[in-house]
C-alpha cells in the first residue's frame, strides 16, 4: 500500500498547529482563572430586537432591567470572562486543525487512522475535546473545567508527538480488517469520555477535601463537577462495553477466541468492572459522594495504565504501539 509523503507531512504539521493551539487556549483559560477582575466594557444594544445579541455581549442578561422593551445598559464584562470566551473559541480552532491532523493521516496511508499508538493516543484526544466541547454547548458555566481537561490533553498529544510518534505507514496484517474501524474506534471514543469524566471526578475530591487552594472559589458548584462525571461516564460505559465485546469478536475472527486472557484484554475487564462498580455506586445511598468519586479515578488510572504500561512494556497479541 503507497504511502503519500507529501499528505504524512501535512499531517504531522497539522498535528503540531493543533497542539500549539491548545496550549493557547489552556493559557486563556489560565488568565480567566488569575486575570484581572477589572472589567471591560460592552457595546450598548438599543431596541427590542438586542436580546440575543446581549446574550454573546453580556455574561448575565437576566440582570438587565430593562429587557427587551427598552434600551439595555452598557454592560462590563471582567477580562477573566473575556479570556475564558477566547479560550473556548480558540479550542474550537484547535479541534479543526486536530481533525485535518487525523484525516490527512488517513489519506496518506489510504487505511483507518487507528493503527498505532501515536494516532490512537491521537484520536482519544480528539474525542475528549469534542466530548468537553458538547458539554460546555449544554452546560456554559462549567467553563472554568476547561482549565483542566486541556492539560491532559496536551500532556498525551505531546507524548504521542515525541515519545510515541510513529510514521506514516500501513499496518501490520492482523490489523487489516474492517474491525479496526469498529473496535479501535469505540475503545478512542470511550477513553476520550472517560478522561472528560476522570478529570471531573478528581476536581471534585480536590474542592471536597480542600484541596484546591483559590481555585476552589472559581471552579463550579461540588454538586456540578458530580453530575458532570457521572453524565459523561453514562454516556461512555455503554461505548466501552461495545468495544469490549467488538474486541472479543474480532479476536474469535483472528486467533480462534473470544477470549484468552491476554494482558490487554485482562487489565480492559477490570476496567470495565471498575467503571460498572462506580455507576453501581454512584446509585447507592452512602456511596454518591464518598466512594464513586474515589471508584470513578480509579477506573480513570486503569485505563491509563492499559494504554501505557500495558502497550509499551508488556509483551502480548496487542502489542501493536508502532514503537519499534
């Protein structure tokens, strides 16, 4: 299978403008956190027909006495306020140039984009950013989580650009088959979600305990960063499932069964039973607050342990990181 050198290149640029992009929107949201609180002011909206642009001019329209029937009051808006909007604008961008970034890769090697794993630590990435970006469309005021979610992010993409990059090239034979695109896929889609709500479990032991030192005052409500792990984890446990049981298929297709007890697939089960256990106990009175949260991150760290120590260190039928 050619490779197309000119789209690899494309690709790896793509990758590093994402990655870059990233780190200017986690410095965005740094300044929403310790910027200044003097505020800026917004262009007065006249008539009956400014509502709706008072909701992108204005944090807190709901304040405005005089409504739509009749000229609004300039409003201020704090330069934390402005930089968090150009944070999350920002991100946006990088979520586009991310996607050019894995949609060149796949050009270039005419296959699935999932065969190593610099484009796997890649494309978990991708997910978790897209994952934090619905979030926010649904839920603006948990903005201030975003400071949070972007540093794994850059931490993994500058992994993967360094220590796990891997060039563009086909993949081995075992992995050529349709069900690369079904079970590689859905087990990206669910580490992205599940990182999403890892993050959001943790923030919420750090503010419970006391923790979180100043941040604790501009982070949202205990009770949201709860909802938002356990919202997101019921959303990613049935996806993981499925790559779970897609996997078992895909194994009885090429090695004979459906399971073997390879490490992988060992340390995948325990974490689908960790995450099954913290939904159980995030439905049990007494266990909601206390022990979920603690289940939650311990479901988070196996799942980092298995794309880590499980792919770089362990030999297995997964070995398949592309390190060499």
């Amino acid at each position: 299978m050619p490779i197309d050198p000119v789209l690899a290149a494309y690709s790896d640029r793509f990758y590093l403008g994402a990655v870059a992009v990233y780190v200017l929107a986690m410095f965005l949201h740094a300044f929403e956190y310790v910027g200044s609180t003097r505020p800026v002011r917004a262009k007065a909206l006249v008539g009956a027909g400014a509502e709706a642009s008072a909701v992108d001019a204005v944090e807190d329209t709901d304040n405005d006495p005089a409504g739509a029937d009749g000229p609004s009051t300039p409003k201020r808006r704090s330069r934390g306020d402005t930089c968090g909007r150009m944070a999350v604008a920002v991100t946006i961008v990088g979520l586009l140039v991310h996607l050019g970034a894995i949609v060149l890769r796949g050009l270039a090697t005419e296959r699935w984009p999932l065969g190593n794993m610099y484009e796997f630590v890649s494309a978990i990435c991708f997910a978790a950013v897209v994952c934090w970006l619905v979030v926010l469309k649904k839920s603006p005021s948990l903005r201030p989580v975003g400071a949070f979610v972007l540093p794994p992010v850059f931490i993994l993409m500058f992994l993967g650009g360094t220590v796990l990059y891997a060039q563009a090239a086909p993949v081995v034979p075992a992995l050529q088959s349709y069900w690369l695109a079904i079970h590689v896929t859905t087990v990206t889609i669910a580490s992205g979600l599940l990182m999403v709500a890892g993050v959001a479990s943790i923030l919420y032991l750090l503010v419970k305990f006391g923790r979180a030192g100043k941040l604790a005052a501009k982070l949202p409500p205990i009770d949201a960063l709860d909802r938002l792990a356990y919202r997101v984890t019921v959303v990613g446990f049935p996806i993981y499932t499925f790559a779970v049981i897609a996997g078992a298929i895909w194994a009885e297709s090429a090695w004979g069964r459906f399971w073997g007890w390879d490490p992988k697939e060992t340390v995948a089960f325990v974490a689908w039973v960790v995450y099954a256990a913290y939904l159980h106990a995030r439905a049990t009175s007494g266990w909601r607050t206390t022990g979920a949260p603690w289940i939650n991150v311990l479901g988070f760290a196996t799942i980092v342990f298995n794309l880590f120590f499980i792919n770089m260190v362990v030999a297995g039928l997964h070995s398949y990181a592309g390190l060499g």
